[in-house]
C-alpha cells in the first residue's frame, strides 16, 4: 500500500484538525478581532500574561499544517512541546520577524502617545458616546477596513488562510495598540480551529489570568467531540509518519492505491441531507463562480463597497419587536406567538433583511434568495453527544436556513413573517434529531474516502442553489462579550497619564475580580435577549468590537449583531453605495458623518 508522510519537526506533536472544522467551508477563513477602549493598557502586563497562557494552553502556539499529496484537504496542528515552546516564546522579538518572511509575531504592541484614537477611527468618536446619535432611528458609520487592519494589527501578521500553512505562526496571536486616550487589543484566529465561542473561551482565559485568576485545563490534545458520527472506515489503510524525534505513526495521514480508494468510496454512502443543502458538482460550482464574479464586476464593484457599523438605539428595537409581534400574531395566531418566543435578534435579523432586499428585488425580483443564521451545538446538543468540553474551540456552528423563495416575495413579506421564519427554522432545525442529521452529514463530508467519508476537493456544499442569492446574520450578543472583565489589563491606576512609564506595577496586585456566569455558558434559552446595562467591560472604558474575516467573500451578505450598552446594538455589516441610498432600505436613515457615504 502507498502512503505519504507528515513531517512533524522536532519539538511538535500533530493533533488534527476536527472532522467538522475540514467540512465547512469557514475553514479558508482567517479571523480578526478587534476590541476598542478608552484606557490605555498595561502592555508589559499583557505581554507577560499571553506567554503564561500559552504555557497553560499550548494549543494556541501550535502551527497550521496542510495535507500532502491526495490528503492535502485533511489539516493538523503543530503543537509545541513545553521545551519548544521556550524557545519560541524567546524567539519572539521583533528583530528576529522583521528580518523573515516566515517568522511571525505572536505577541506584538505598538504606542502611539502623541495621536487620539478617534483622529486613527473616527468611529471610535461615536461609539464612545452613542448620545450624540440619534436615539429615535438607526445612524450609519463608515469603517476604513483597510486602514483598520493597518493601524491596529502587526505589519508581519498573517493575512491570508494561506499564509498558516507556511509560516512560523500561532493559532492565537495578539497585537496591542496604546494610544494617548485608547486603546485597541486584537486577536487573530484561523476558522478552522475556532468559531465565535470557541475564540469568546480563549479570551475568557487570557482575561481571567490578566486578573490573576487560576483557568480551567484545555481540552485533550486530539479531542474531537464529533468523532462519535465520523463514518467507519470501509477499507484498511497503511500508515507512515515521519518526524525528526521519531514520532508514533499515525493511520490520519495514509493512503491507499486508486483501485482500493474506488472501492471504498462506493462503499461508503452519503449520510441523509439537511433540508436544503446540496453538494455543489463542477457545474455547478462554474455557476456560482459566475455570479460571484457578476456581482464583484458589474452589480457591486469592491470600490462601491463600504464597511459599516449601524447603530440601532433601543427605542427603535422595541418598535421592531413590537412591529414583529402584531405582524405574527395578525398572520399566525396569539398561540403561535407564544410558542415562538420571538426575541431582538429575530426583529433585527428580518430588519436587516429587509433592508438588504429593497434594491436586490428592483434588480432582479424573480431571482432565488436564501437567508439564515447560526445555531451553536455547545448549546443545543445533536442526539448521542451527552457533552461538550467545556475549553473545546473547535467549531460547532449549524447553518439555520429558511425556504428558499424568490426575491419578489420575500420583499413584500411583513417584518414579522421574515422574523416568523428565521424563529420557526430555528426551532425545527436545532432540535437533538437534526443536530444529530447534520453533524453525521457534515461529519461524512469531512473524512477522506479511504477512511468511509466522502471528503473531496470539490464538494463545496451550500444552503441555497449556485444562481441564488443569500443573506447571513449572525448573532454574537449571547457571547456576553460587553460583559467581559478587562480590569485586569489596566494599569493599577485607573487615571492612566500618556506620559505614564508602562513600568508600573503589574495590575495583578490588585484584588481578583469576582467573574460571573455569562450568557453563553449559561444553558441556551430559546428567544432570549442580552442587552447589557452597565457591565465590567463597560467600566473598563470597552466601547467597540469589530470583527473581520479575511476571505474572499468576506463581509458581503454577511452580517453580525454585535451587541452594545443599555439596550442598543451594533449591527457590522458591508454595503454599496446604491444600496446606501436606497428610498426604501438604508437610505431611510441617517449617517454618523456627511463624508461617510460622499
């Protein structure tokens, strides 16, 4: 039998990737988060604090690897042994990356003291004080994407997926940027190895040691919770792993002869399909290629496009909500609306929705659209999986999808019908049986062939045909992510003066801060709101969470309810300049400055 080697350098072990993680296809993603604040920060602290959480969870230094040869779509991850990792942690100084094109930052800082932050992001002027808004309708603000990335993520960072694969660069990397009167912290992550509450857990860690606070273990290395619904292997496979310190062989990383993989492939059969999902075949994936390149060339050219943070004041949420509930309770009964438990992410997803859809029906009505959100499954457990790990970071996103209909019916739906079936798919797709349907699919999708699955290079799966159009809204308020404790990244003084010596003593000689359970380690509540008043993360001057996912369809039809402070929300999202102006979608409300949309 044939077989092809992984080199594993001295001083790593591999732990694959998850079976779910090489199934989606927000494994080509790199994530980016950054959190803005009105405190400068103890950088020295910070700096110090991330090397102790490597030590403690030496998964986050561990290095991206690709496949070779016909297992190049299966990936793993380079963990270093607590040795290695001493010597990568004394290798990260800037001489030793500025000088390499493979050597990347882990941890890295910048202070700017003589330069505000509102004058580097103008937006930061109104997250900081949202009462000069306007409190009655929504107000649109422009974000430079570009300059964001630039001014508040290392210039030797990674930039593409790509890039993990052949350079020297963590799993988590950090780069902290002090200003005169703010600050900016930022993590970058790859989606194949975190979804949004897998990256909220690693920063519940890092944050807790900043405070001096004992963190739980992580997870095994190699733990895979979905395993458990990975096809059995049709087929015996040879095995060969090679690595300078003489590692254990592994059966991942092997293949077998043409004449043995053809038959172990029409041995295995597909799972079932969730409703709607269908494996794109070459022609297909030729038709979306089309009308990609179609909306980038001709329908909205990337100079058109924006990036924009909306603000949605409470006042007018209640009124969508409210405007949801008549609209429900007119079209499908008192009872129904009980049962629904429609809450603010509903309303302000069909608002979204809505919105999107006033150009999109003038441009082509009887065009397909799809739109949908995310379900997590640390939360709402598939059939036969009693448990998650609770420091697990894996991916365990399920695509929530409503019928498929054409654009000119979906525009004259009321708002409460579009939140009806954003609400009602939930509930009919995220019950233990369909969790269950899903992850044994997804899970088939993402084991080679000579392993029982179905994994191919081109299988790229979707929730709506390749001629349609789609829009995702995801939720990140029941991360609790305005409820988070920084207090341990400030100076010991809460005045922190510009010309401050970052010397000072570390802020861990402060009292530990007493943490609480926040939303999303609380048991999911079906139609619950958070919508936070005064928070720690508020008190510690937080006023702003961007997110950016650099792929190449990074941000269209694609949005996120960010959250806020008493009762607001921001929505971050990317639209065109028609789209901006549109009577009857965005250009109903107002922009946060006259230049935003010249």
């Amino acid at each position: 039998m044939k077989a092809i080697s992984e080199h594993i350098p001295k001083g790593f072990v591999s732990a694959p990737c998850g079976v779910l993680d090489m199934a989606g296809n927000e494994k080509a993603a790199i994530v980016t988060k950054i959190v803005l604040f009105t405190a400068r920060f103890d950088i020295s602290h910070m700096h110090t604090t991330y090397y102790q959480l490597l030590r403690a969870w030496p998964f986050l230094a561990g290095r991206l690897r690709k496949g070779t040869g016909e297992l190049r779509e299966l990936w793993s991850v380079h963990i270093p042994t607590a040795e290695k990792l001493e010597d990568l942690i004394r290798a990260d100084i800037p001489a030793n990356y500025v000088s390499s094109k493979v050597a990347t930052p882990m941890f890295s800082s910048t202070d700017r003291p003589n330069e505000s932050i509102t004058d580097i992001i103008p937006f930061a002027r109104f997250a900081q004080d949202p009462t000069k808004l306007s409190q009655e309708d929504p107000t649109i603000a422009t974000i430079d994407r570009l300059a964001l990335l630039e001014d508040f993520t290392s210039p030797y960072g990674l930039k593409t997926n790509e890039e993990y694969f052949v350079r020297e660069a963590a799993l988590f990397t950090v780069h902290v940027t002090n200003f005169a009167d703010g600050a900016g912290f930022t993590f970058t992550v790859p989606h194949a190895s975190f979804d949004g509450a897998g990256a909220k857990v690693v920063l519940d860690a890092y944050l807790g040691l900043l405070r001096g606070e004992a963190i739980e273990s992580m997870a095994p290395i190699g733990y895979d919770p979905f395993m458990r619904f990975a096809p059995k292997p049709t087929s015996p496979a040879a095995t060969s792993v090679k690595s300078d310190a003489g590692a254990k062989r592994s059966s991942r990383l092997s293949i077998i002869t043409k004449r043995d993989k053809r038959a172990a492939s029409s041995a295995s059969s597909e799972p079932p399909q969730p409703a709607q999902w269908r494996i794109l075949s070459i022609l297909s994936l030729l038709v979306l290629c089309y009308y990609i390149g179609k909306d980038y060339i001709f329908d909205r050219p990337e100079r058109k496009m924006k990036r924009v943070m909306i603000f949605v004041p409470p006042k007018f949420i209640e009124s969508l909500k409210q405007q949801v509930q008549r609209d429900v309770k007119a079209e499908h009964g008192a009872e129904r609306l009980e049962e629904l438990r429609l809450s603010r992410a509903n309303a302000l997803h069909a608002w979204v929705l809505q919105n999107e859809l006033a150009r999109r029906v003038d441009v082509k009505p009887d065009r397909m659209t799809a739109h949908g959100t995310l379900a997590n499954m640390r939360f709402r457990l598939p059939a036969g999986l009693p448990a998650i790990h609770p420091t697990y970071t894996g991916n365990c996103l399920v695509p929530i999808v409503t019928p498929l209909t054409t654009t000119r019916k979906l525009a004259s739906s009321s708002l409460g019908a579009l939140a009806y079936d954003v609400r009602s798919s939930l509930l009919e797709q995220s019950t233990p049986e369909e969790m269950e349907r899903y992850v044994r699919w997804q899970t088939w999708r993402g084991t080679p062939a000579a392993q029982g699955g179905g994994l191919q290079k081109t299988g790229m799966a979707v929730f709506f045909p390749p001629n349609a159009r789609f829009t995702l809204v995801t939720d990140w308020t029941k991360f609790g992510l305005w409820d988070l404790d920084w207090s341990g990244a400030l100076p010991t003084h809460s005045s922190f003066s510009p010309g401050k010596s970052l010397d000072s003593p570390s802020s861990t000689e402060l009292p530990p801060t007493p943490t609480t359970l926040v939303e999303d380690q609380r048991p999911a509540k079906e139609g619950s709101d958070s919508s936070s008043t005064i928070t720690a993360a508020d008190k510690c001057g937080m006023i702003a969470i961007i997110g950016d996912a650099h792929v190449p369809l990074h941000h269209r039809s694609s949005w996120i309810l960010v959250g806020g402070r008493n009762g607001a929300c921001w929505i971050l999202g990317t639209i065109s300049e028609e789209e901006r102006r549109h009577p009857r979608g965005w250009g109903r409300y107002g922009s946060a400055s006259p230049t935003d949309f010249p």
